[in-house]
C-alpha cells in the first residue's frame, strides 16, 4: 500500500478489496448507488469482465448469492465517502483512459503486477487478495456463516474448505 498511497485511485481500489474480499469483477463493477454512505455498506449487484477483443462486459455476478450486501469497515467507508466527494461519473472505479466506462479487470491485474514488483513481494494472483482477507477475516474471529455471506458463498463449508490455509 505504502507503494500506492500517492495514487488514489489505485489506493482506494485495493484497499477496498483487502478490506472487503470482493472479486476483481464486482470491485470493477461497482456503482455508487451501490453505495449506502449512511448505513456504511455497499451492494455488490453486477461483475465486470473482458470479452472477445477485450470489449468489456457487464453482467450478473459469479453466483446468485454473490448478489450482497456488504457491511464496510470504518477506514474504508471513510475512503469511500471522499472518494464519491470528486466522483465524474456512475462508476467507483471509472477506467482510467475512458471515464465513462468501468475499471478493466485486466487493468487492476496489470497494475496489481506492478505493485508487486516495484515492492519487492511475491508475485500473487489477484484472487489472493481475497484469500488474504478471508484468511484475517478467519483468525480475527468472524464466523464461518458470516463471512460465507461476505464473500457470496453459499455455505459456509465450502467457505472453510477453501480458507483455512
């Protein structure tokens, strides 16, 4: 983060995915009436893919159940709010080069890629940031059947299975 934090835009996208567990797709898909300021959480409704020739396309999520809604801590619900203070258009992450469009998953990818590399850390998927926090999610004492809900599983055995390492 220390690598990023002049960068706002890049800060905010991957310390909202560290902190909430999302998929690329669904971070990339996030609108601002996703977004309950009030309440502090965010509805995690649409994911952003790269189709054929790398058109993007913006569908359903991975599964009924990643349709949630998620309850944001404190630092990011702050981050957020700022964020949506300058905000342009619709979107919480706006691609870069085409502000009306979402963030290209492929381009969080590339830029995760080079985080990493200027940082001197292992080269991660990006999947592994969701990983990370299911694992600190885990060992903070969240329980099972809660964080299966944040991450949009189905039950919490599968939850379990897939993060306990």
């Amino acid at each position: 983060m220390e690598v990023i934090e002049k960068e706002p835009v890049w800060y905010d996208f991957f310390y909202t995915e560290i902190t909430t567990g999302m998929r690329r797709g669904e971070l990339c898909g996030l609108k601002w009436y996703d977004f309950d300021e009030k309440n502090g959480t965010m509805r995690v409704r649409r994911s952003v893919s790269a189709g054929k020739g790398g058109v993007l396309e913006i569908g359903e999520t991975k599964t009924e159940k990643g349709k949630r809604i998620i309850r944001l801590p404190a630092s990011t619900l702050r981050i957020l709010t700022e964020r949506k203070e300058c905000a342009l258009n619709d979107w919480v992450f706006p691609n870069l080069l085409e502000p009306g469009k979402p963030m290209n998953p492929s381009t969080a990818y590339g830029k995760l890629k080079s985080i990493l590399k200027t940082a001197g850390l292992p080269d991660i998927r990006f999947h592994d940031l969701r990983h990370t926090f299911a694992t600190h999610a885990l060992t903070s004492g969240v329980d099972a059947k809660t964080l299966a809900g944040i991450l949009g599983h189905t039950n919490a055995s599968f939850t379990l299975d897939t993060y306990t390492h």
